[in-house]
C-alpha cells in the first residue's frame, strides 16, 4: 500500500517526465521546423491550411518522439526527483525515522514500470495503427502510395519480387514482377502483371499473390512440378496466384522499419523467414530489445538512487556528475551492444540481454554507497 510520501513521489516523478517530455518535443518541433520549413510550404495554400498541415504532421511525430527519448526521459524524471529530495532535504526525516533509502525505490518504481507500460502501449498499438501517418513526408498529405523494396522469397527458392510502387490502403503491388527461378521454371521466366494483391492465408488457401491482369501470355509447360503447385493460373486465362509467404508490409519502407511493426508481427517474421535469414537476426534483436527495455529503465533508477544519495558526500553537484556519468556509459554499452548485435558480432539474445545482466551486477554492488 502506498503512503502519502510514496504518492507524493510518485506524483513528482509523473509531473517531471511531463515536463520533460513538453520541453525536449517542444525544442525538438522547434528546431526541425525552422530547418525544413520550405517543405510545408506550397503554392496556393493558405496561411492557415499550412499551419494546419504543420500541427497534423508534428501531432503523429509526438508518438514517434515518445517511443524514441521515453525511457531516457523517464531515467532523467527519476534522477531529477531523487536529486531535489536530496537539494531540499527531504530524505532526512525519512532515514532518521529509520526507514531505508532503498525504500524510496518502491514509488519511483511504480511510476517508471507504469511510465514503461504507456510505452509499451505506444509501441504495440499507435505506431503499427498510425504507420502510414508516421511515413508521411513533410508537406505532404499522406503516404499511401510509395516506392517498392524489391524483395527475394526464400520459400520460394529465392523468387524476385519488384513493382513499380505499392498502394497501401489497397495493399495492391502495382505493376508487378515476379521472376520465377529455375525450381519452379525450366528456363528464366517472369510473370508481369499490372498489379498484386496479397491474400493472406485461410482455410481454403495458402498465403500468396493474386496477380492480375498479366502482360503478355502464360506459358504453363515451362513450369516445373514443384512449379505447378506454386503458380496456379485462374480460369479466365488472365489472372495467376502465386503461393508466398513474403507479405504486402515486406514490399515497403514498414517492412524495414521496425519500430513501426508490433511485437505480434515481428514474431510471426522471425517464425516464418520468408525474405532472409538476415532480416530475421535483426527483427530478433529488436524483439529482445522491446524486453529488456523496461528492465534497463528500472535498473538505471536502482543505479541512480545510492549515487545520488551518497554516505559519503562531497556535494549534490558531485553526487549528479557521478551518476551522469555512470548512466551515460552504460547508455553508450547498450547502444554498442546493440550494434555489436546488428554486425552479427554478437547473438542477437546476447546483445540485448548482456546489458540487463551487467546493469544487474551494478546495481547490486552500488548498494553500498547508500545514506543510511
């Protein structure tokens, strides 16, 4: 059950990560606006139309931001909570009454783990829902229709997939290229067609591609065996569906991006490797990392308490730097590790877990350092 003074700090520590997050979003906006404002800026648009184009992009851009500087924001809330209770000196009554400072941990906390849970939320449900918004260019109204990443099927022996862009809303490929290798044709064949649309799995088929309308004539004896189970011409002789578990996201920027997928989907990808064995390490890094990020925003505030409340004490000023720069290196071998990951120089498990356990030790060791 919490105490007053536990909801007071938990209060403070929601109030200052408001804050924070108004403050650096705000200079944030500030600063890119003023840099890209030329790209808002159209013929024969209004003042106001502009305006509202500005507040539209930036508004999506705020939940992008949050999944970005949140767990620092919350670590910064933590550390500027425990330092004022160390300026005003607040904690006193609270050891002299003989209360461990480790106590104030339980607040901080409770706010970070609910703090880390709006982030989580964020991550798994706004940024795949807003997608489409969160690639929308400066300027622009919308980014429904984009350029194709080419891809290679591996369930289908390396298959060559290209368009010339993709309609989202639609989850159409339009002019679409499909380049069958030798398993499934006996000589260099690519079915082209005006567009694709990608059906996903049921009980009456596999997952696969509808194209439609194709460009020229289909030839179905050069198709192999393996070949006439995967590529099924429709009976109006103009339509051919092709059996492929590369999905529509995998054709555009989102199926790169990987911030903009939830959890759900990047399991269902590393499960099911159908564009690479590559992709998959690193949709595995960013799975762990999705993990262990909570847990690294809570050990950091377990680091922070006893170098903020030192025993032994030359001043507050010392005692913030001490902790500054402790954080700040463990920040630093975080992000190594995680490019150590993205390498291939590390496990992606191990890249994203041997921080955890490092933290880990720390914070048990700088039990010590503690007021008491």
């Amino acid at each position: 059950m919490l105490t007053t003074f536990d909801k007071y700090l938990l209060n403070r520590l929601v109030h200052t990560f408001a804050v924070f997050f108004i403050a650096t979003y705000g200079l944030f906006v500030v600063i890119d606006l003023f840099t890209n404002i030329d790209d808002f800026m159209r013929d024969g648009d209004s003042t106001l139309h502009m305006a509202g184009g500005i507040a539209k992009y930036y508004a999506y851009r705020a939940v992008e931001f949050l999944e970005m500087a949140g767990p620092t924001l919350i670590i910064l809330a933590a550390v500027a909570v425990l330092g004022l209770l160390e300026r005003h000196s607040e904690s006193h009554p609270i050891l002299a009454a003989g209360v461990p400072a480790f106590r104030l941990l339980k607040p901080l906390l409770i706010g970070a783990g609910g703090l880390s849970l709006l982030l989580v939320l964020n991550q798994e449900f706004l940024m795949p829902s807003l997608a489409v918004e969160l690639q929308t260019p400066r300027g622009g109204n919308s980014a429904q229709v984009q350029k194709v990443d080419p891809v290679y099927d591996y369930t289908n022996y390396l298959m060559h997939i290209d368009g010339r862009e993709v309609i989202i809303e639609e989850r159409r490929l339009v002019q679409a290229s499909f380049n069958l290798p030798r398993e499934l044709a006996r000589q260099s064949y690519a079915l082209e067609a005006d567009s694709a649309v990608f059906h996903s799995a049921t009980d009456n088929h596999p997952a696969g591609w509808l194209l439609e309308n194709l460009t020229g004539l289909f030839d179905e004896s050069l198709l192999t065996k393996e070949g006439r189970e995967r590529v099924i011409p429709r009976n109006n002789g103009r339509d051919v569906f092709i059996v492929s578990d590369v999905s529509f996201e995998h054709l555009y920027n989102r199926g790169r991006n990987l911030k903009l997928l939830s959890s759900k989907e990047l399991i269902e990808r590393i499960r099911n490797p159908s564009t690479g064995f590559m992709p998959v390490q690193s949709q595995s890094l960013a799975l762990h990392s999705r993990v262990t990020r909570p847990l690294l925003t809570l050990l950091s505030i377990t680091i922070a308490l006893p170098l903020i409340m030192r025993r032994e004490s030359k001043s507050l000023i010392m005692n913030m730097a001490t902790c500054a720069l402790v954080l700040g290196v463990f920040y630093g071998f975080f992000q190594g590790c995680l490019a150590m990951g993205s390498g291939h120089f590390l496990r992606p498990d191990l890249a994203a877990w041997l921080p955890v356990i490092v933290m880990g030790g720390t914070s048990v060791w700088t039990t010590g350092y503690v007021q008491t």
